[in-house]
C-alpha cells in the first residue's frame, strides 16, 4: 500500500452528500460492522478486516465478479468520520471518505467521497467507482431509519 495521501493530493475528486432522519449513531454502526456492508452497498460481496474496526485495521474488499482488493482503515473519529485506502498494481491510490454531520431539525447529513492520485487517475476510473454511491447511501440511510422505526 502507498503512503496515505490527504485530498490535495488526490488527482480525481468525487464527494455526494444526502440527508436522512436516522441518528448519526445508527448509521455508525453499519460503518463499524464490516459484515454488514453489504446490507447497504450491494455492490460488496464481503468486507474482511483482520481486526475490529479502527484506524490501522486492514484487510479485503470483495465486489461481485472481481478478485478481492487489499483495504486499509486509515483514520477513524467515531462516530462521525472514517477513511479507507487501497491501491492498484500500478500505483494508484484510491481513498474513500465517510462523513456524518448534524444539520438543522436532528437531521444527519452524510457524505462519501473518492479521491484517487496515481497513474490511473481521471474521469474514466472515477465514475466506475462512483456510480453506484448515490444509491448504496441512499439504502445506508433507509436501513438506519427502518432501525429507528
């Protein structure tokens, strides 16, 4: 895995935000149980940590119909924010960013973002692994709520 590599230094940037009735702390606990990821983001198969959720546990990302990718958790400030980086063969970086902030009438705002530095960085590697986050939010949030409910 390359060095960690902060925003500025990504290449490719992607950020979508929604805002959902559930409590940041409901949404958390999907973020921390990797076993349930795929309740939310169909597009994983499994997420595999060799520890519990935290900064500088590592492991894979299994999506349907491609071989698992090594995944590292960078950072991690319960229950609001998280970053997880894993990398190409040709030295690519890609960085995913999950935020949780409060918003007006107890309302939570999330937002996931892509950042990508490296040689295969731009807009065609971007929207693949972009076009389905509006969605998997969208279900993250439908499942914090029905948890509420």
């Amino acid at each position: 895995m390359q060095k960690p590599f902060d925003r500025e230094d990504a290449m490719w940037n992607y950020e979508h935000s929604i805002t959902t009735s559930a409590a940041a702390e409901a949404i958390w606990a999907y973020y921390e149980d990797p076993a349930r990821w795929p309740e939310w983001d169909p597009e994983i198969k499994e997420l595999t940590l060799d520890r519990p959720f935290g900064a500088g546990a590592s492991g894979f990302l299994h999506l349907h119909d491609l071989p698992p990718a090594p995944l590292a958790v960078t950072e991690v400030q319960p229950p609001t924010d998280f970053r997880t980086e894993t990398g190409m063969p040709d030295g690519t970086v890609i960085g995913f960013t999950h935020r949780l902030r409060a918003e007006t009438g107890g309302r939570v705002r999330i937002t996931h973002g892509v950042q990508i530095a490296g040689p295969s960085a731009g807009a065609e590697l971007g929207a693949l692994l972009t076009a389905g986050v509006p969605d998997a939010m969208r279900r993250l949030a439908d499942v914090a709520e029905a948890d509420a409910g």
